[in-house]
C-alpha cells in the first residue's frame, strides 16, 4: 500500500459506508456517499454520493470531484459543471489555498475544500446566499484569484 492510498483510506470516516477505492494507471477512484457536516451548522448535514478521482502525484496535481446523484442543478450558480464535476475553484486559487493552510493530504484536502464545497453549495440552497461570497468562473474567476492573493486592489 502507497502513503497516498493510506491518505485516501484515511478519509473512508467522512463516508457513510466504506466507499469503494479503485486504483487505475493514473491514480485513485473515490466513490461513496459523503457526509457533509460543518461543525455549528448540524441543521444543514447532508449526504452526497461522489466520485472523487485522486491522482498519483497529489498534490502537485488536484483531484476531481463529481456528484453522481444530481442533486445540485448542473449550472455555474451552484460551481458544477454539466458533467456533475465540481468547481471548487481555479487551480491557482486552489493551489494557493493549499500552502496557505498546509494541505498536505488528500484527507485535509477532502475535510476542508471539497466537504466545506458541498456545505457552502448546500447553505446557498437553502438560504439563497453564500456564507462565503465564493470567487468567479473562467477568465473573471482566475483574474480574481490573482487578485486576492497578490493584494491587487480594482484600481491597481
């Protein structure tokens, strides 16, 4: 067994039942129903059947998420692509998230950007607004994420 399989099977406490774990050429596969549980917010716990596919090289290279049962519309209002997959930021913003909070494992990955994706998804739901304001999508997004983590204000 691989330290990042380890990692992976390290995360199977935030699903529901044992999930399934398939090793491929290019990685792992994930998939199980995850519980999305946010400390303080107990009213919003909710379960999502995902599969997350983790390459070899994490984290030099990020994970992909896809919720399966289509319970978030497939619309760029709630960060999900057409396909299911997850938009839980741009690489850059990402990546910068990860050093910042010293993300080494897949399961600090799992803990605090995609279960924290899916409650912040699931509270807009419910709410009809974000408790983070999250930042934008394509060429807006990437250029705000520039901004915010070069401290470049709208005038600069």
């Amino acid at each position: 067994m691989t330290n990042l399989e380890a990692d992976i099977e390290s995360a199977f406490k935030y699903f529901k039942d044992k999930p399934a774990l398939q090793k491929n050429s290019k990685g792992f596969v994930l998939e199980g129903n995850l519980h999305c549980y946010v400390k303080g917010y107990e009213d919003m716990y909710d379960i999502f059947n995902v599969a997350i596919t983790i390459p070899l090289n994490f984290p030099r290279q990020l994970p992909t998420v896809i919720e399966k049962d289509c319970k978030i519309k497939r619309t760029v209002k709630y960060h999900m692509n057409k396909n299911g997959e997850c938009c839980l930021g741009t690489k850059i913003a990402l990546f910068d998230y990860m050093h910042s909070n010293k993300i080494e494992t897949f399961c600090q990955f799992l803990e605090q950007l995609i279960i924290i994706h899916f409650f912040q998804v699931k509270y807009f739901l419910t709410n009809d607004e974000w408790l983070e304001e999250p930042e934008g999508h394509f060429t807006p997004g990437l250029i705000d994420s520039y901004k915010r983590i070069f401290n470049i204000t709208e005038n600069e």
